[in-house]
C-alpha cells in the first residue's frame, strides 16, 4: 500500500519537477546548516576528548579561586599552595607546579634582533615527573643544576630567531636555551617559554606563588577519590576552600558542556531557516491540492477514502523533505569535512577531527522526513475534507 | 422486472436537493422518486439545468440528499459517513464522465489500476485486471501510454476500463459522449450496451436523444422533477 503511494507520489513530483525542486531546496539548505553545525561540534568534542586522552586521564589540577570565573580568570589568578601537603595524600604520585607569566623578551643576534612581550611559564622540577605530555622535540628538560635555562614552545624559534644551544635574554637577564616543546595539542604552549620555577620567582618576583598544580595518580589510584582526597585535606590545612580541584574527566565534561551549549545555539539558529523551508513544503503543497482538486475528486468517485487521500498527500510532501534532507546531510557533512580539512591545513591546529556519525545521519533524514509530512499536514487535511461533488466540479 | 421481495439495486423516494448561492435556494431536485433494478438501462435525458448531474451525483453516493431517502440494495444511505459512502463507490460502482477525468500523470494501466489501489489490491492483481479491461476495450497496444498520447475515444475507453476495476454493480455515465465525434460516440455507447448485456446496471446521462436510445429505459428531468418515463417493452 505504502508503496503505491510512493509511486503516486513520486509520479506527481516528477511532473511537477521545477516546483518540487525549489521546495526540495528550502529544505536541503535547513538541513544542511543543522547538520554540518551539529558535524562541527561534535568534530570540535571529537578534537577536546583526542587532546584529553593524550594527557591521560590520571591527572588531577588545582587551581585558585573557582573555575566559575572561566579559564582566563583561572590562569591569571595565582595562589600559595603548599606542594608537600599535596605530596602526602594517598594515591599522588608525581607533584609539579606553574606559574603563568608575561615578560618581556630579546633574541637573535643584532642587527636582526626580536624583541617583546610572550608567555613565561615556570615549572617546578616535578612537572616532567606528571606530564608526559611534555615531549622534547630537541635537547633536554630542566635538571636541578639548571636556573637560567628555557625551553622553548614549538613556533618560538621561528618568531624570536633563536635555537636549542643558543641564548636569549628574558627581562634582561640571559638564558640559554637546552630544549624545544614537540608541538602541542594545548595552542598556547607552543608560543610561550618555559622556565624553571625558581628563576621566574627571582627575576619576577611573587615568590611561592603559582597559577596551577598538576598532579600525577598513582596506578591503582582512582582520579575521582584522589581529588576528593586532595580537596578535603586541602580545606582543612588552609582553613578555606578557596582553590578548585579539577580532575581530566571532569575538565572535559565541562568543555564538552560549554561546546554542547554553543551547539545547541547555533543550531537552533540554523533550525530557524528550517522552518522556513518547513513553510515552503507547506506551501507548495496547498498549491498541489488546489491544482489537483480534480483529480482529488476523482480519487474519490473510484472510492478513495479521505484518509488514503491525506496520506497520498502527506507522502508526497514527506517525500520533499526527504530528498532534501539526504541532500543536505551529505552537503552538512561535506562543509564540516572542509572545515578539518581547512583548520588542519591551512591554520595548523587540530581544534577539530572529523568522524562519521550514524545517528546524526539517520536523525537528519527522521527530521527531514517529519518536517515534510508535518507541513503537509494541513494541506493534506484539506485535500482529504474535499467534497467529491465540488471537487469534481472544479475547473 | 425482478422477482418480488428483492430490494431494487438503487432507489430513491422523494429526493430533494437544494444549494445554497448565497442568499438565494437553489432546488436542483425537487421530490423525484426512481428505482432501479439490477440490470437495467437508464437514460436520464433533460435539458442542462435540469438535476441530471445532481441525479447521478445522488445515485453515486457522492452527496447526500437533502430530503428524501436513497436505498443502495435496499439500505438508506443518508445516514452513512463520508468513509462507507466511498467503500460503495469503490466496491460497488464505475463512473464515467464528460471530460475522461484520466489522471495524467499516470499510463492508461495505471489509471485503470487506481480504484484497486484504493481497496488494497495486490499490484500484480492489479495489473493483469487492467491490462485484461484495458485488451478488452481494444486498447492493448496503448497500455503503456499516458493521457495525452490517447484519442479522446481511446482515453474514454481507457475511463469505461477504470470504471470496471472492482466489478461494480453499477456503471453511471455523465455525458459520456458529449465530448466525442458521433461515430466515436456510438462505438462508446455500443460498449455500454454490451457491458449492459453483460447484467451490469448502466445509467447514461445525457441531453442526446440518440444516444438515449441505447437504453431500454428513458426518464426525463425538467426543473428537478421527472416528468415523463418511457420503457421498453421485454
């Protein structure tokens, strides 16, 4: 049964090509923006999970303040924390600390010196105990002996002229330079200097502060419990909770979070033009009923009950939303393609992977397929309510 | 006449039917009573204005009346919804009319398989029982063409086929001739005459004398009132 009406239904729409085509379009372009917006968020969650399994997930951070103020508030901020206290909960194994800071920068040699403001960060000698994270593309990492020592991140050399085995001067005092940071998931890293703790203290002074802790736990140690451990023992020793301790799964819940948020408006925007293509099936469809009262009349004068009528009608118009809908899922996920593509090439960061997703595929046909019948709906009604006698009667 | 005790196929006991144009009443019927037996010939004759249409609209349980009683096999239908009066148009009765009312999107197989469509029959059912109407009428070689590749006589040919599809007891025409040349229009009302040979119940409407002589029974409509009935003798 369902296949003769397709068939009618397909007969009608291929006679009426040009109009079919245009309502197809208003529906494909709806579709489209939701699908490549939705393809793009879950690419950018696909690209934030991919970062986070590269850290691991047996990381715990502590930060000041509450993570309410967003990340910004949060690498500005610094607080005293006492990293032996931390040392000593059960299940920590590795403890490092730093501290975010700006300071002003001098390299290569003159006449073709660089100079200016970057990110100074300063590490404590137990970061490369926590991070593996920290892969050298070149030289060493810090070691005890070291003070005036950088390692740099990946697009430094190329900005400020220098290189492993070279100087550079950072608020005047000169450093040299033992290791260049592998490229990093983490954008920031790859513009900034790295330092020992120590050092930035002397030369910038906010002795025994810091912008963050990481902490490394233990194998058989469960993240979760490890943090709350940190925190309840953090609180008692400072009297506060003014800190916030952040475990990887719950850092990536939380962006996933801020991401599902943006997606849900934008698509919602895209969801408008939808709509709108929505109106056009509907339109396009009482245009249909009116061309075809005859035929409606004589449909019902060989016995076709209104019900059959209306989901003559109603398939029809599924059908419209439909072909646009495959047409646009396959558009959507061609423009999210495009965009990895283009980020991945042209602006050399990895905020987005592409993957394929089956239920987005098949929710977009669904939706497309509803949208249809939806609009079509009304004018299906009226098609069905139609009089045989009048409908006959109509010229 | 049939056997006493079996109800007429169709009969209708002081039909009215009035329109409402604007303000004014119009009575397209105004009291006619008819029944029909199975297997008879009839031809509504009359003037244009004068309720032919409205009367077979009426025998084809497309409307209702508004006064008076129709009984389809001796059940009055007035009471009946918009769903069961199509399960008697579908089931029970073929309509043909002026303008072939082919849908023309659809080949001549097609539109002959639509009724059956519409009672759920299997397409190969379907299609063996329309390209059998279709060869009967002598449209074999045209099976596979859509309206505007047909003849007018070949396309109400094809609509005499779609009127068949479900074996209906009654086969009502409107005009079937008015839009044909006579000698199309006589090969159409000879196929009506051997359809009704056959047993089925024809109703032929019609302003053309000559072509109401193909019935074995004449009724005339004057201003919605039969006004003058002839039979002929068996």
């Amino acid at each position: 049964m369902i296949k003769d009406y397709l068939s009618l239904a397909l007969r009608s729409m291929r006679h009426r090509q040009k109009r079919s085509w245009l309502t197809i379009i208003g529906i494909l372009i709806g579709i489209t923006a939701v699908v490549a917006l939705v393809s793009l968020g879950q690419s950018m969650q696909r690209a934030v999970n991919k970062q986070f399994e590269e850290f691991g997930y047996n990381l715990v951070t502590i930060y000041p303040g509450s993570l309410r103020g967003g990340f910004r508030g949060a690498f500005s901020a610094t607080f005293e924390i006492d990293t032996g206290l931390i040392a000593g909960v059960e299940g920590v194994e590795a403890v490092g600390a730093m501290l975010y800071k700006s300071a002003y920068v001098k390299g290569g040699e003159p006449p073709s010196q660089v100079e200016g403001f970057l990110p100074v960060i300063g590490l404590s000698p137990g970061i490369a105990r926590v991070f593996s994270q920290f892969k050298l593309q070149e030289g060493r990492f810090f070691t005890d002996a070291d003070h005036y020592a950088a390692i740099l991140g990946q697009n430094v050399p190329k900005d400020l002229g220098v290189e492993v085995g070279r100087e550079l001067e950072i608020e005047g005092q000169p450093f040299e330079v033992v290791g260049l940071l592998a490229e990093s998931g983490m954008g920031d890293n790859n513009s900034a200097i790295f330092i020992p703790l120590e050092t930035l203290w002397e030369i910038l002074g906010d002795r025994g502060k810091v912008s963050m802790v990481w902490v490394k736990v233990g194998q058989g140690y469960d993240a979760e419990g490890v943090a709350e451990r940190l925190k309840a023992r953090l609180k008692e020793a400072r009297g506060k909770e003014d800190f916030s301790v952040q475990t990887m799964k719950q850092l990536q819940q939380l962006i996933g979070q801020a991401i599902g948020i943006l997606q849900a408006f934008l698509g919602g925007i895209a969801g408008i033009s939808l709509l709108v293509g929505g109106i056009g099936v509907m339109n396009t469809m009482y245009t249909a009923v009116l061309e075809r009262t005859r035929e409606i009349g004589v449909m019902k004068a060989v016995g076709a009950k209104d019900s059959q009528v209306m989901w003559l009608f109603l398939i029809e118009s599924g059908l419209m939303g439909l072909v646009g809908g495959a047409i646009g899922t396959a558009l959507g996920l061609g423009m999210d393609i495009l965009a990895v593509v283009i980020t991945k090439r042209f602006i050399q960061t990895n905020v987005l992977e592409f993957g394929f997703s089956a239920w987005l595929v098949f929710g977009a046909l669904a939706f497309s397929f509803v949208i249809g019948a939806l609009s079509g709906l009304l004018p299906a009604r009226s098609a069905a309510k139609l009089k045989p006698v009048e409908a006959l009667r109509y010229e | 006449m049939n056997s006493p005790g079996l109800a007429p196929l169709i009969e209708l006991r002081e039909v009215w039917k009035t329109y409402r144009m604007g303000k004014v009443e119009v009575h397209a019927l105004r009291g006619v009573s008819l029944a029909l037996e199975e297997g008879e010939f009839l031809a509504v004759m009359g003037p244009s204005g004068s309720g032919k249409s409205t009367l077979m609209h009426l025998m084809g349980c497309l409307d209702l009346p508004t006064r008076g009683a129709i009984l389809f096999e001796g059940a009055d239908i007035s009471g009946l919804k918009g769903t069961e009066l199509a399960e008697i148009r579908g089931k029970k009765i073929g309509f043909v009319f002026q303008t072939f009312n082919l849908v023309h999107t659809l080949t001549a197989l097609e539109n002959v398989e639509l009724p059956m469509v519409f009672q759920g029959a299997t397409r190969s059912m379907r299609r063996a029982r329309a390209a059998e109407l279709l060869e009967r009428l002598g449209l074999a070689d045209r099976l596979n063409h859509r309206p505007n590749e047909l003849s007018g006589g070949e396309q109400q040919r094809v609509a005499i086929a779609r009127a068949l599809a479900n074996d209906p007891k009654l086969v009502l025409c409107d005009e079937p001739t008015g839009n044909l040349d006579s000698a199309t229009g006589r090969s159409i009302l000879e196929t009506l005459r051997s359809l009704n040979e056959e047993g089925r119940t024809v109703v032929l409407v019609t302003h053309d004398p000559e072509a109401a002589a193909y019935a074995k029974w004449r009724v005339q409509l004057r201003d919605g009132q039969l006004v003058a009935a002839v039979k002929e003798a068996r």
